[in-house]
C-alpha cells in the first residue's frame, strides 16, 4: 500500500502549512483540527515523516508489550498500520493511558478525532466517568469542545464541509456491511437490518455497563455500525497474542476469500472469551 493513507493525511497538513483548504485533498474526511495536527509532520518530506510515524509505532508496541512486542507485529491492523500508515495504534495508546484524570480528560477529547474508532474506545470511559468522576466527566467536555470548537473562530463552516464531505461516502447500510461486527451480516441479506439494528444495539449498550473495559470494546466492535478491518485494532491486547493473532490473521484470510467480513467477528469474541475465562482465573493476567 506504500502509505497510502498516510499520504492523504499528510497532503492535508502540508495544505493547512500552505494556507490552503485540506477539504480539497481527495479522500480526506477527517476533522479540521486532526489537519492541523498532520500539519506538524508536514514540515518534514513525506518519506521521513512517514519513516518517522513507523519508527513511533513500533516503539509504542515496545513501549506497551515489552519483549513480547514482535508478535503484536503479526496482528493484521499492525501490519496496515505500517504499510499504509493508518493512525490507530496513536488513538489505541491514548486510550491506554486514560484514567479518572485530566490527562485522561484530554487524550479522550484527541480521540474524538477519529469517530469511529472514538465509538469504541470511549464510551466505557465516559460512563465511568458520569458514574464515578464526573470532574473528569466536565474536563473532558471542555477539552472536546475547545478542540473542535477553536478553529469555528477561523472557519465558521469546517464541521458542515467535513460532513458534507462524508455524506458523499457510500451509502449507510452498505458501509455498515463492510466491518468487522454483527452488521457484517447485511452482506447475507439487507432484510436482516431491523434485527440487527436492536442486536447491536443490545450488545453494545450492555458492553458498556461491564467492570471490563476489555470486554467493553469488544462488545462496542461487535455492534459499531462503522470502521474495517485495522479498526480492530482497538482489541489488541485484550487478550493474549498467541491467541488473538492467529485467529485475526485466519478470520481476516477467510474473510477476504469470501468476500464478507463476518468471519472476523472471531476477534471480538475471543476477546470476551478470555476475559470471561480470566475472571475465573485471576492469575493469569499475561496479554503479550
């Protein structure tokens, strides 16, 4: 893929160095402040800042899993991460790193800038928070309505361009059959959707209220309407890798064979599966 995804975002930051509009760059449908942040790469040649971004991902996985770093590399999201320089191992380590404090408040806030993946990591946080924090709770609302809220003072219009810019996707109910959830199943019959519709929801919602943000996520990627194959991403070490890698890479194989994502519902349950095991287990609490 030779960063192809990395070189819209990148082209978008360069436009906002130049003075120039990053909703005229073809296939950017981020929101307005992420440009801004790709603005701070821009400054270098895109082949050093994509190099750069490579170097900052895999010391993340080092960072987080130690010795065991290098079968994360196997994980398929990680391996598109690093061909095509999608950001999801940024927003995953963000969301590590929350808590009950305003540090938390702020990379939740920064994670809004990517919603379909925010529709999975934070929801259990903020749900925490309104229950047991909600200092935290407030931070985070001001945070999150600074960073989208500033640049309105300079570009009154951004949040309707970026979403009329959206709008030109694919439409709702083909996009939806094209993740890695319950609404995979659209591609078996379009009929399915009212059904799925109050499944997902269902297994979503009831995710949430879990004392696992582990089992949490998985639950919130089995019923996201929205995100693809690297958005799994967002489960990577919610379980251990010689579990969850095998089987991602076997789903994902399997599921481009057939052409139908369903398969990779196996991650999300695996996910839930072990966590399940480990509260019978206290012990074994090794995910690397």
């Amino acid at each position: 893929m030779n960063g192809y995804d990395f070189g819209i975002n990148y082209t978008a930051g360069l436009h906002v160095l130049m003075g120039l509009d990053p909703y005229t760059v073809p296939f950017y449908r981020y929101p307005l402040p992420f440009a801004y942040m790709m603005a701070v790469l821009a400054i270098l040649p895109l082949p050093a800042a994509f190099v750069l971004v490579g170097i900052i991902n895999v010391g993340i996985l080092i960072y987080c899993f130690r010795r065991g770093f290098w079968l994360w590399l196997l994980y398929f999201p990680v391996l598109h991460e690093l061909s095509a320089g999608q950001n999801e191992i940024f927003w995953w380590f963000l969301e590590r790193k929350m808590g009950r404090h305003w540090r938390g408040a702020l990379f939740g806030a920064l994670i809004t800038l990517k919603p379909q993946t925010a529709l999975i990591l934070l929801p259990w946080h903020l749900l925490d928070w309104l229950r047991y924090d909600r200092r935290t709770l407030a931070q985070w609302l001001g945070f999150t309505g600074l960073l989208w809220g500033l640049p309105l003072l300079w570009r009154p219009d951004w949040i309707k361009v970026w979403l009329s810019g959206r709008s030109g996707d694919a439409n709702w109910v083909f996009s939806a059959s094209n993740t890695t959830g319950l609404f995979s199943l659209l591609k078996l019959s379009e009929t399915l959707l009212p059904l799925l519709v109050i499944a997902a929801g269902i297994v979503y919602l009831a995710g949430q209220f879990q004392p696992s943000k582990e089992i949490a996520k998985a639950c919130a990627l089995l019923g996201s309407p929205l995100g693809l194959l690297y958005t799994q991403m967002t489960v990577m070490g919610t379980a251990p890798a010689w579990l969850l890698v095998p089987i991602n890479l076997a789903a994902v194989a399997l599921s481009l064979a057939i052409g139908n994502f369903v398969i990779c519902m196996a991650v999300p349950v695996a996910v839930i599966g072990w966590q399940l095991h480990r509260r019978r287990q206290p012990a074994m609490t090794d995910t690397t």
